[in-house]
C-alpha cells in the first residue's frame, strides 16, 4: 500500500497526519518520544503544549480568534481537540493541557489510516513527507535538512525585532528617509532629542528580562545582541549604533537618536524596529518601547524575541502550499517554516496535509497511467516529472489571502529580504475596500470577509 511520511507527532504534524488519512490515504507518523525528548517536551502523549494552556483570544475582532474559526468550519482535528477539552478562560480558550494531548492521541492512534513509528527521523525519507519537527527539531535531521535547502536558509536562533502597524504610528512625528538618501525611502524615521533619548535609555536598561528557558544560554551573536544589553555595554552603544543618527538629517537638522522602522510586508501595513530584537518581558516591551516618539500609540502585532529556535527561510524555500521549492513531494508545517504560535502551526499543517495528499493522489494516478505496482512507496523518478507539475499547478489547494490560513500562507512564501516569524494578525490580510477608523468595526468586516471568502471556496 502506498504511504505518506509524516515526521513529528506535534500540533502541526497531527494535523497533517489526520487530512491525510482522512482522505484515505496511509501514514506512517514518525516521533521520537518517549524514546527521546526534547529539552522543551515532558509528555509521553502527542501534541503537548509546551508554553502555555492558552491558545489565545476566541474572540473573531482578533486575528488568532478568526483563525481559530476558520480552522473549526474546515475540519481540524486540533480545534475539535481544543473546543473538548476547554476550561473557563473568559474570551480566550484555554484547555485542559493533558486532557486536549490524550483527546488528540487517542484520535490519531485510533485511525486506521495512521501507523506510529517511535524513532528518532535522522534523515529525510525518500516517499512524500511532510516534516513538522517544530522549533526543536533535533541535531541529526535539522542537518539533513540544512543540506537539502541550502545552510543559508536554515536557522538556529530566532532573533526578531518587535513589529508594529503603520497605522497606529503618529506620522506627524515620524519621516520618510534611507540613511544618506541611498535607494528608496523605505523606512520610518522616529527622531529623538537628548532628553528623550535618556529617558528611554533609562526605563531599557532597567526593564525586566524574560527568564530563559532551562535549555537556553546567553550567547549571543554580535549581529543580533538583544537591544538592552547593547545598552548597558555603555551610554553611546546605541547612538553610534542602531540608533545612530548620521545620514538621517531633515531639513539640515540632525536628531541627537533615531529608531529606524523597516516595512515589513509588501502591503506596506507593517513595520519592524530594526535592531530591537530583545529579551525584554511583553509588557516591558510595549511600555519601554511606547516612549519613541511616534510610538506612544503603536499596536504591535508581535513583540520582539531571543530564543533557540530552528526555522527556514521559507520565502527562499517554500511555495504557498508549505511545499519545499527544491523537493515537490516534501512539504514543511509547524513553526520550522516562520509561522509563530500555536494556532499558526494548525493551520500550516492543515494546509500541508491537504497539499500533500493532492500531491499524493496525482503521483497514484501517475503510477496507474504507467502500469507501476502500488503496492510499494512511491518514488519521484518513476514518473513523468512534467506532468505531475503541472497537473500539481492546477491541483493545489491555496486559500484567500482575505483569510487568515491563506494571509499567514502568503507571508512565508513571499518575497522577504528581512524574513521574521509571524504571528497571525490583521496586517497581513489585504486593506478593506472601504477605509473605516474605528478598529473594532475594522476588525469585524475583515472577520466577516474572511468567513464569506472560506464558505465560498469550501463550498
């Protein structure tokens, strides 16, 4: 009988592994526990969750609430886990952690469509696979796949600075400027005079850090050293650093600092802080952050983070699909392709699974047409590869970037010189054609668009 790989029995990969066999296809799920943990997982069970109970706002005027929908009203076996097993949490939904992993195993280890194999994946399997090995995928296969795309693409530490949507920022404060009028005026310039600059300079150096996890250390690369320690190293770190104000004159005038914001989608609706990657807590972030001028109202749809955490550059090595550009029958899922959040990774899988299992059904009738025996895996080489691309061209399963699922989609495989993790938000999703200030209402007619746009398509 012919399989499918799934490598990586956590939210994403279960999710994948279930659209597979829900289609009726065979696969064999490969995970290393309990064999071997990794230094953030305990349970024996799959789809644990490591950081938190909460899987965030339910509410559908927050981008992760109307993901969630979106993933309820097109059949994830994760939502359907979660909605089971939740607890009181007001307008967010938390589970009850080991209930919502056992309701999830006993699903995927029910299925007879599923085998479990517990090994550890040290190489990439030759049939179609999926990998969804999160962002700690071990030593051995994190170095096969390096290999595959290109070490250039692949990496290890997650350094991302905060993003913050345009609208929210004061233009009147801020302007248009590359450092010494070089190229395009792509970013925002947030000037500040000496009394500003020491009254932030004072609240970063004395904000509060974020613990490290227990298999985390605090060496850091030169290029990407968190931005309050940059600051303690010395009162001018900074000013003949990232906030340097050279080349960055207006009107003949020269700020004593200036904090460059980089745009950070192609829609222009997002703009990151270059150079405030940090280990700040949240809230620190958002109050020591808020004092830059042109800030004080910001909203920022990710806050900046410093950790261990393996991921690809997917705009250089992914389609829309979360299928690998240099491999048709290998897709990745879960935070290994830059989606952050758990929810994000549901989603990714759920899009890999149906992709894959597309790709799996052409590759099937590709065999038939051949007269191949299907009895055995299924192998690239077999087949005409012409054919099977573009008959997979026509075939693959993309959602609307008016969604949430198609917008986090869009992102990693889009062009980004400045590739970060994502979180969903409505950033990424395309302006309304109406403009509407009040961001509630906002919120609610891109929700609604979003619904229509699903309905539309799963109909």
């Amino acid at each position: 009988m012919l399989k499918a790989t799934v490598v990586g029995a956590g939210l994403a990969g279960c999710e994948a592994a279930y659209q597979l066999a829900k289609r009726g296809i065979k696969v064999s799920l490969v995970e290393m526990k309990p064999k071997k943990y990794s230094p953030a997982h305990h349970l024996e069970d799959f789809a644990e969750l490591v950081c938190s109970n909460s899987l965030r706002s339910n509410a559908l005027t927050n981008a992760v609430g109307l993901l969630k929908e979106e993933m309820r009203q097109i059949g994830s076996l994760i939502m359907e886990a979660a909605d089971a097993n939740a607890v009181p949490a007001g307008s967010a939904l938390a589970v009850d952690r080991i209930g919502f992993s056992k309701y999830i195993t006993e699903s995927i280890k029910s299925n007879k469509n599923i085998e479990i194999i517990y090994e550890e994946m040290q190489e990439i399997p030759e049939d179609p696979t999926i990998i969804a090995t999160g962002p700690l995928t071990s030593d051995a296969l994190a170095k096969a796949i390096a290999k595959l795309i290109d070490e250039d693409y692949f990496y290890f530490y997650d350094a991302a600075a905060p993003i913050v949507t345009l609208e929210s920022i004061d233009l009147n404060k801020v302007y248009r400027k590359s450092r010494y009028d070089k190229g395009e005026a792509d970013y925002l310039n947030c000037p500040m005079s000496q009394e500003e600059f020491m009254n932030f300079y004072n609240e970063l150096i004395n904000a509060e850090c974020a613990e490290l996890h227990e298999f985390e250390d605090e060496k850091y690369f030169e290029g990407c050293m968190p931005v309050e320690e940059m600051a303690k190293r010395g009162l001018n770190t900074l000013v003949f650093g990232p906030l340097k104000p050279v080349g960055l004159e207006k009107d003949g005038y020269r700020p004593y600092a200036v904090v460059q914001l980089r745009q950070d989608n192609s829609e222009g609706t997002l703009f990151n802080l270059v150079g405030f990657q940090t280990h700040l807590k949240f809230p620190e972030q958002k109050r020591v952050f808020s004092m830059i001028p042109g800030l004080e109202n910001a909203e920022f749809v990710r806050y900046g983070v410093m950790h261990r955490n393996t991921f690809i550059n997917s705009p250089k090595c992914l389609m829309e699909t979360y299928q690998c550009i240099k491999r048709e029958d290998l897709f990745f899922a879960g935070q290994i392709t830059g989606v952050e959040g758990y929810v994000e990774s549901i989603s990714s899988g759920f899009v890999a699974g149906l992709n894959a299992a597309s790709l799996y059904n052409i590759y099937k009738e590709e065999n038939k047409t051949n007269n191949k025996d299907t009895s055995g895996i299924i192998k690239q080489d077999e087949f005409n590869k012409e054919s099977v691309v573009n008959r997979l061209d026509k075939k693959k399963i993309v959602f609307s970037n008016e969604t949430v699922i198609g917008a986090l989609s869009s992102y990693i495989s889009t062009s980004n010189e400045n590739f970060q993790p994502m979180n969903s938000n409505f950033g990424i999703l395309p302006k309304l054609d109406e403009e509407i200030r009040d961001k509630k209402l906002r919120y609610e007619k891109l929700a609604k668009r979003s619904l229509k746009s699903l309905k539309k398509r799963h109909d």
